[in-house]
C-alpha cells in the first residue's frame, strides 16, 4: 500500500517510513462539494474496531439541537473516519442524544471512498458539523498512543451500541400522612422544654 496520495499528501492512519503517523490535513476552504450526509436510521452505532479507526473530530461544545422525531437538546457530536477491510474509506458523523442515550448516525452519500475521496468528504462532514453549530476538535487520533487510543475509543459513544441516560436522582419522599403522629409528637416534646 502506497503512503501517499495525491499532491503528495499522506495516506490518513497510514504509517510514513520511520513509523510516524500522519495527522490529517484539510484541503482550503472553498473546496468543491462532493457530498451530502444524511441519516440512516439503521446504523446505531460503528462496530468497529480501534484499530479501523482512521480520524475522529469531536465536537468541544453541546449547541442545543433538533434532531427530526426526537425531543430538543443540547448534543455531542463526532466525525469518524474509518478504513474498511477492502481498503476503502467511510465517513461518518454521529449526534449522541443524551436523553435518550441513542445515536443519529450520518452517512455519506457514497459510502466507500477513495483516499482521494476521502479528504474532500471529510470536510464536507467537518462543514456540516460547523452549520449546526459545533465547533470542533481533531484528536489526531491515530498520533495517541495505543492506551489514549483505547480509552478515547472508549469514551466516544459512536462506537458502542446505545445505552439507556443515568437515571435521574429521585428527590426524597415527602412526608406523608404516617409521619404526621411522629412530628405531633416532637411538637409537643419540644413545648414541654
């Protein structure tokens, strides 16, 4: 597998000679639209593998968000980028609902990309992020270390299947009719003092 791909830029996620791995760079600002997102209600989650994982941009703000049939809320937001076992490219972008503990997965219109493909999909998902109100963080995930890797792997809520919000803390129950003979008779403790 070549280590490089067009204008001399590297292959994202695959290691340079001496075992470097090269962060990803973003093509100038204006560059042509080549793809769309949309949501695929089938996807959950991405069962995928750390080491799969090429590229993770994560969102370092919660902007309130309406996502279509679900209640409004303040959400996180990752963009993935994945190899595939043929040697292609995908694409991602996942909202986290923390209400619901569910994931909204975006694909792009072509799954499967070229690595030429890919650094332009990847900014039309980094700009379709940035217009729902997000600012983002490239972790430069393949530069962890294999630990930070996994705990970062870990973390993301994209790659695991949904889990159920933390239950809300119940407040404590309210006296009731039973407690009220106890406190007429503290009551009357307390006047006899």
């Amino acid at each position: 597998m070549s280590t490089s791909a067009g204008e001399g830029q590297p292959i994202p996620g695959v290691p340079l000679p001496g075992g470097r791995v090269p962060t990803l760079t973003y093509p100038a600002v204006g560059a042509t639209a080549v793809s769309v997102f949309r949501p695929e209600a089938s996807i959950t989650h991405l069962p995928v593998t750390r080491d799969q994982v090429v590229a993770v941009v994560e969102s370092i703000n919660q902007p309130q968000i309406s996502v279509p049939g679900k209640p409004s809320q303040a959400v996180r937001a990752h963009l993935c980028g994945v190899r595939n076992p043929a040697g292609t490219f995908s694409i991602y972008v996942g909202l986290h609902l923390p209400k619901s503990g569910e994931n909204v997965v975006y694909v792009a219109e072509k799954a499967q990309l070229t690595v030429e493909e890919y650094r332009a999909v990847e900014v039309e998902g980094l700009h379709f992020l940035e217009s729902m109100g997000f600012m983002l963080d490239n972790l430069n995930f393949r530069n962890l270390s294999p630990e930070m890797q996994e705990q970062t792997f870990q973390r993301i809520p994209l790659f695991h299947p949904p889990r159920p919000p933390a239950p809300a803390a119940t407040p404590p129950p309210s006296p009731g009719p039973a407690a009220q003979p106890d406190l007429a008779r503290l009551a009357r403790f307390l006047a006899s003092i």
